[in-house]
C-alpha cells in the first residue's frame, strides 16, 4: 500500500507540474522531461516491498531480481535528454557553440537533478532497516541466474533495436547536413535542424510506447498485490517458474535498455 500513496503523490506532481504553464516538454515521451516515466515505474518497483514487509509476507524474488537490476540500469544509464543536440553539435564539428536551453533543461518528475537517484538510495536504505528490524521478513526462493539472463537478454534486445533507430536517424542527419546550403554557418545549420518538424515517432510512438510500458508495470504489480497469476511454464531440473505477472515485469527491461 505505502508504495502505491508514494506513486499517487508523484503522479499527482508530475501531473501538476506537466499540465501547468510551461511544463509540457516538445518530443518528450508524454510531454514530460525525459526520463520521468522510467523514474515513476524504478520507484514504484523498488518501493513495492514494504507491503510486503509491514504485513510479514514472503517478498517476491522476481521482485528482488529486478530491483537490483532496474537500480543498477537506472544509476548507469540515466542521461540527459540533448542526446539530438549533441549529435548535431558533432556532425557540425562545432566545439564553441552553447545551447542555453539545454542547461536550463527540465529533469525527470520535474524535481532538481540527482533528486530520483537520491530518493532510490533513502527507499533502498529504509527497507533494508525494516527487513533487519523485522527479522521475520522471508524472500521467495527462485532461480536468480535464469533471472538474471532473462533481463539481460530482453535489455540487450530492447538496446538494439535502440543502436538501429539510433543509426538510421544519424544517417539520415549526415545526408540532411550533406544537402544544406553550403553558405550557412554551423548555428544557422543547428538552428535549421533543431526547428524541423519531428518524426511520427518522436510525436507519438514514444508516448505510446511509454504509456504502454507504465501500465504494464501497474498491471503487474496490482496483480501481486491481489496475489493473482497465471504459470506460463514451469521445470523442475533446474527449477524455474515463468508466470504472466514475471514476463510483465520482465518486459519492463526491454523498454529500459529500448530508451537508455
């Protein structure tokens, strides 16, 4: 329960601060600044224990496996979002050019840099004080390496479909940049680039995407919560249960190694 009022009370904020003047975000998943729907899902997860605590209950360990792993991703892999500046800055050749606006760039949940990061530590630090002050606390058991491969190998598929997008967009840059006027100078060239109409995608597809992803993980984690599950499949030697609830969660690292 205490992780769902923590996800209300940041929803509510982002909410707040998303429709209030000046704070939808252009080409940003959900008109929010970039990063802000991967920090709601990282601390709803990492929160979703103490329910679990406060009520004695076996904890998950899929829950576990991925908390580990979500954090680890999010502290690595947590950029800024002037990714398409600084490419064009570097097709350009440009070393001196300063944008202002990307310093004055807005941050994920709307809050001061290093805010989500700070607050993922104080949650992780809580619950290991409640899990040591309640000793009666249990952790399912489960297979943690098949865990473990499985996130790395839907990261590493959702980061490469990223290195192609990524790829075909630079392309697609150097041969925009290769058919300007020759007379104009690199900012007017950045400024040409940066004032283009975006793509459907850049439009739409990511805010589909991340809301889709978003309520994926609600889905999931109200269904743990109701304890309601259905098994995929299942072996004994060595022992491994994939449920719907797992794939769900499963599918969340996708979506972050697809946007880091």
């Amino acid at each position: 329960m205490i992780s769902w009022i923590l996800f209300a009370i940041f929803c509510t904020w982002v909410l707040i601060n998303r429709f209030s003047k000046g704070g939808k975000i252009e080409d940003e998943p959900l008109g929010m600044p970039r990063g802000t729907v991967r920090a709601l899902m990282t601390i709803l997860l990492v929160a979703f224990p103490f329910g679990y605590i406060i009520s004695g209950e076996e904890i998950p360990g899929l829950i576990v496996n991925i908390i580990f792993v979500v954090v680890a991703f999010y502290f690595e892999a947590r950029r800024s979002g002037h990714e398409k500046l600084k490419e064009i800055v570097d097709e350009v050749k440009t070393t001196d050019i300063v944008i202002e606006d990307v310093r004055k760039q807005k941050k994920p949940l709307y809050l001061p840099k290093y805010s989500v990061r700070f607050l993922l530590v104080v949650i992780l630090v809580i619950t290991q004080i409640m899990i040591f002050l309640q000793t009666n606390v249990a952790f399912q058991i489960t297979n943690t390496l098949a865990d473990l491969l499985l996130i790395i190998l839907l990261f590493i598929i959702g980061a490469s479909f990223r290195s192609i997008l990524k790829a075909r967009e630079k392309k697609t840059l150097k041969e925009k940049i290769a058919n300007m006027d020759a007379s104009l100078s690199d900012v007017q060239i950045i400024e040409k680039l940066m004032l283009e109409e975006a793509s459907w995608w850049k439009r739409s597809g990511i805010n589909i995407l991340s809301l889709i992803m978003l309520i994926v993980v609600i889905i999931a984690l109200l269904f743990y919560t109701f304890n309601w599950d259905y098994t995929i499949f299942e072996v004994n030697m060595p022992y491994y249960k994939l449920s719907v609830v797992g794939l769900l969660l499963l599918l969340v690292n996708a979506y972050y190694g697809f946007r880091d």
